[in-house]
C-alpha cells in the first residue's frame, strides 16, 4: 500500500519532468542530428553548417572564456568584501543588504540600467566628461572593451551570490583560532593565507561550482548589451538561429554543442577531493 501511495504521488512529477525536460531535450537532440534536406537521422548536415560559420567560432571561445574571466572576478570582489563586512563595525548591517541589492533586482531591470549607463551618450562618457577625458565605446560591436564590460557586468550582477556563500562559511570560523595565531604574533597577511583561506576552501570550491555552472549558461547580458553579434555567447547564436533566420536545425544544434560543452568544463569542478 505505501509503494502504491508512493508512486500515486510521484507519478505527477514523473510526468512534469518527461513533459518539460526529457521531451524538450530528446526533441533538440533529434532536430540537430536530422538532416534538414533530406530528413536522414542520424546526420552531421547541422553541426557541418554552424562548423562553417565564423559567427559561431566566436561564439564558442566566448562561452568558454567569458564565464572564467566573471567567476574570477566574482571570487575576488565576493571574498573581499566577505572579509570586509565579517569584521564589527557600525552600520556593518545596513552595507550588507547594500551589497546584495544588485542580485535582488530582476536581471532585465540590471541590464536596462547598464545600457543608460554605458551607450555612448549615457552616464559612462557622462562622467568621463566632466573630468575631462574622452569618451568611450563601452559597447561597440566585437571590442575588447566591449567584451571587458559585459564581464563587469555580469560580476556585478552575480557576485553577491559568492560574497554570502563566503560570509556564512566565515561566520563558521571559530574567533579562537584566528585570536591563537594573532597571539602567536601570525599578521593579518600571515592569518588569511594560512588560516582564513584554507578553512574557506569547501566554501571556495562550492562557489566556484555554483556559479561555473551557471557562467555557461549566461545569455541575456550580452545579447542586451551588444546585440547578437556584439559578445556573441552559443545560447544568442542559437536564438539568433532560430528568431532570425529560422533555421530551427542549427539552434538545436548550437544548444546541443553548448550542453555538451558544459557537461565537459564542469566534470574538473565534480571531481572535488574528499578532504575538501
């Protein structure tokens, strides 16, 4: 009776997850390997013709690229300030929930605000103006500034995320051990890299997985920021794909390329030791 009552209640999930992840996933992977000319299944006529386009070269060092240089950049903006807002000082509470704000607001919201700010006649060049110095093309299609501002962008956006998977794990640091070494005259250098940083290791290793994972699915914020063809990632080429030129084939394909490709940057990030 209670298997029965077991799979009574599965059952419901058992479908929602064939209908909105098994199916979707099959179908992709059927749409990319079916050749659209002839119908033949399997077909390499899809991956052939993306293979062939530089657009999507681009695509793929960017996805491998960009997520890197933003998780670097989340981990030392995340863990400076988790060190920074650990220590007791007055109004600690209120910096806090500051910082956390830009991971708060809906990603649409972040990114309109990015585009006033960085379009060639926004708050950016703004600034710049009134110090005197020459405007920038924050956003110009294919820059390399261009491509370090979507970068700024999606670290802003996301390092709140690695700064409060870092402040719990400090806050699990017991005081006594960091006050025996300072006893012990360890400086404050001396107690963070021989103390602080390897208790913070799971901690480290837990955010670097979290947010690699999710690095490589990044999509909105290039594709608002600079267009299709601006910092172009696999997930905007494969809409660009689809929306564009309605070549339904080679989105599937593309989205099976960048599947495939995450499945295979994040197995060095499972293979965590098990003293970590």
């Amino acid at each position: 009776m209670s298997r029965t009552r077991a799979w009574f209640y599965a059952a419901p999930l058992l479908a929602a997850l064939l209908l909105l992840l098994v199916y979707p996933m099959g179908y992709a992977i059927v749409l990319a390997l079916t050749d659209p000319v002839s119908g033949r299944f399997p077909s390499d006529a899809n991956l052939l013709e993306i293979g062939h386009d530089p657009l999507f070269w681009r695509a793929a060092l960017n996805n491998a690229v960009l997520p890197l240089a933003s998780v670097a950049v989340e981990l030392v903006v995340g863990l400076a300030l988790a060190l920074f807002l650990s220590l007791r000082f007055p109004g600690r509470a209120a910096l806090r929930a500051i910082v956390i704000v830009p991971f708060a607001l809906p990603e649409i919201v972040v990114l309109t605000i990015m585009r006033y700010i960085f379009v060639p006649r926004g708050y950016a060049n703004a600034a710049l103006a009134a110090v005197h110095l020459p405007a920038l093309e924050w956003l110009t299609p294919g820059s390399r500034l261009a491509w370090l501002t979507v970068v700024a962008v999606d670290a802003w956006h996301v390092t709140p995320v690695v700064f409060l998977v870092l402040l719990a794990a400090l806050a699990d640091i017991p005081d006594e051990i960091r006050e025996a070494a300072q006893l012990d005259g360890a400086g404050a250098l001396t107690r963070l890299w021989r103390i602080t940083l390897p208790l913070l290791r799971p901690a480290l290793l837990a955010a670097v997985l979290l947010r690699g994972v999710d690095a490589l699915r990044i999509f909105a914020t290039p594709l608002v920021l600079t267009g299709v063809e601006g910092v172009p990632v696999l997930s905007s080429y494969a809409y660009h794909q689809w929306s564009d030129y309605g070549n339904d084939a080679a989105a599937a394909a593309a989205a099976c390329v960048l599947a495939v490709g995450s499945v295979i940057l994040c197995i060095p990030l499972l293979r965590v030791p098990e003293d970590a």
